[in-house]
C-alpha cells in the first residue's frame, strides 16, 4: 500500500516523520494517518509534495511494486539524489560511469616511490 511504501523511503532517507511532514508542508498526523494506512487515498498534490520531499517520482510511491520494497542502503541512495538534484539525466549516466572507473583504477592503483 502507499503508506507502507511512504514509510519505507522515509526511513530509508533518515528522515523523521516530523521532519518529512514539515518539509511536505502537510500535517504530522496526516502523514502519520497515510503511513498507518488510516488514509489510503491521498491527494495527488499531497503525494507530489511527499515525491518531491522522499526524492523520487510520484509513480514510485503509487505503482504496486517498486525498488523501495526492498532495504537500500542510504549512502547510495544519497549518491543517486545527489546525482539526479546536480542536473544529470538518465541517459548520462554510461558516461559517469566512465568517470567513476577511472576513479576505482586510480584508486586500486599501487602508488609507486619517487626515484
């Protein structure tokens, strides 16, 4: 249900849900009554807010199943915000790609002593 699936981002992204109904501009116990399932029919307006807030599209918060159904751990999907909030789109994503294996290369490479 949605309220599950709210909750499980929620959480995932380390937000309270104090702090998620703040930032959402909506009620602490709204948000706590769609959470509980006590509302299962929120607007489309109050779910965009909760999108925009949890980081990811309205439809991931109402299709029946999603990634978030699954534990994820929050430093990749900070990584993935941050990613999506610096402006980079889907499609640019095989050229980062390229970016962040040089980067592992250079990490894993041995640093050899000066002569």
């Amino acid at each position: 249900m949605i309220g599950n699936k709210i909750q499980k981002i929620r959480k995932s992204k380390g937000l309270t849900l104090s702090e998620c109904a703040e930032r959402a501009n909506i009620s602490k116990s709204y948000l706590s009554n769609i959470e509980r399932n006590l509302n299962d029919n929120p607007t489309i307006q109050v779910l965009e807010k909760l999108a925009l807030v949890l980081g990811v599209d309205v439809s991931t918060l109402i299709t029946a199943h999603s990634m978030y159904e699954q534990p994820l751990e929050n430093k990749w999907l900070q990584f993935v915000n941050e990613l999506k909030s610096s402006g980079v789109k889907p499609h640019e994503l095989p050229q980062f790609k390229a970016v962040i294996e040089f980067a592992k290369w250079k990490h894993e490479k041995p640093i050899k002593a000066k002569e």
